[in-house]
C-alpha cells in the first residue's frame, strides 16, 4: 500500500520507506480511537484513521470515525422529510400521483442509506428501523393535514392516521431492519449481494403488485392503469443491479490509487 500514491504525491512505500506519520507530518496522539486499534501499530493506525485503508478491508469492520450525532443530524430530518414528501406526492385522489406515492420500492432506499456508515450489521438494522419509523411519521402527521378526514380538529386527525399500526407498517419495520443491515453489509465490505438488494426490490414490486391487483387481494385494477409507472420501475430497478459492481469497481481503483 503506497500512502503517497494515495494523496497524489510520488508513491513511497510505507512499508520500506519512512514512516506514514512522518510523511503525512500528523501526530500519533491526535488520532481518534477506532475498535482494533489495540492490535495496530502506530502507522496503520494513522492510515485506518484517515481513511486510506477502507472499512471493507478491515477484519474487524472498524472503519474512519464518524461521528454519530453528525449521522444522526443529517439522516433523522432527512427520514421525516422523506415521510412528508412521500405523503404530498400520494395526494388524496385515486390518480397517477396516488400510485407514486403508494409505491414500496424507495422506502427500501432509505434505511439502507443510514445503515452504510455503520460498522456493524446490528447497528445498521437499527439505524434502518429507527430511519423508517420516523419517515413513517412524517408521512402520517403530513396525511392528517392531505386528506379530507372529516371535521375534526387537527389532533383528532393525527389520531386517525398516526394512531393504528397495520400490516404496512408492520412489513416497513421488518424491511426497515433488513435493508438497514444490508447497507452496513455494502458499507463494510462493498457486498454485491447486500447492493442488488435494493434493485430487486424495484424489480419485483411491479410483478407483486400485477399479482396482488389481479387476484383482487389489494389495490383493485386501478392500480394496473399506469403501466409506464411499473415500467418505469423495471428500469431503475435495472439500473441499481448495474451500477452495483461498477461502484464497487471505481472504490477499488481509489483504494489502490
């Protein structure tokens, strides 16, 4: 491993030249704790800490810190703000927009998203639950203000949409935590499998739905009105199992610089 080579500089082996802490001029001392540092010495500690060794090349899945309240900060608004966008594209009326809106797919997106800087698959699945229940959230305290639900005062409606727990919300937690997982999976070990995950669950709502719609057990024919929608999402579904091994690549190359 060339740190130079990495940075941009003529490459100088750490290995048999001079020490990474002296080339890079950054103090042992100042670095961040990260887990397995016990077991380095003081250069690869520096090259772990800045990032040049990747996360998925670490036996121990410790990768660069990242500090958990930056996370926190960036992925709980955004997941609330998923939530109302969601509710404001679905609308109240039985239309193209109400078919986008109702679409699963992209709910998969976000809870692997908070689970990528995640060291651990535990820790991911967490992230994924606690991103999808707050998007949930949003997404029902924004229907409360949509939808017609009668005269009620604003509480009352909050009630009536925030206030019961149904099969979809059941099934989110449940895919929340998985897809959650999976995204630490990609983070730490750039998985093919934990990345195609994510274009399968585009590819394979468009024949659930043709199924479910068919056999009248959710949704009605109204939902097979749109078939640009559903191909649409073949599409995107194909694009994400596609860009998968290419992002894997492009890392790969700038690992090795």
């Amino acid at each position: 491993m060339s740190v130079d080579g990495v940075l941009g500089r003529p490459r100088t082996s750490v290995a048999s030249g001079q020490p990474a802490s002296d080339l890079l001029r950054v103090p042992v001392s100042s670095l961040p704790v990260l887990a397995g540092d016990a077991d380095r010495d003081d250069d690869t500690r520096l090259l772990y800490a800045l990032g040049i060794y990747s996360a998925r090349a670490m036996p121990d899945g410790a990768g660069p810190l990242v500090s958990p309240r930056r996370r926190l900060a960036v992925m709980l608004p955004a997941s609330v703000a998923f939530g109302v966008l969601m509710a404001l594209v679905k609308g109240q009326s039985d239309d193209l927009r109400g078919a986008v809106g109702n679409m699963s797919a992209p709910w998969v997106v976000l809870p692997f998203v908070a689970g990528v800087r995640c060291r651990r698959p535990s820790h991911g699945a967490l992230a994924g639950v606690a991103t999808t229940v707050l998007a949930f959230a949003g997404f029902y305290a924004a229907e409360a203000a949509i939808l017609d639900l009668g005269a009620h005062p604003w509480y009352v409606d909050l009630r009536l949409t925030l206030g019961t727990v149904n099969v979809y919300e059941r099934m989110g937690l449940l895919s929340g935590a998985v897809y959650g997982a999976l995204g630490a999976v990609w983070g730490a070990r750039r998985s093919l499998l934990a990345a195609s995950a994510v274009g399968a669950a585009f590819l394979a709502e468009p024949f659930l739905v043709f199924v479910v719609s068919r056999e009248g057990f959710w949704g009605g024919p109204g939902l097979l009105r749109y078939p640009l929608l559903w191909i649409a999402e073949l599409v995107i579904g194909t694009a994400l199992l596609a860009a998968a091994p290419l992002v894997r690549r492009s890392a790969a190359r700038r690992l090795v610089g």
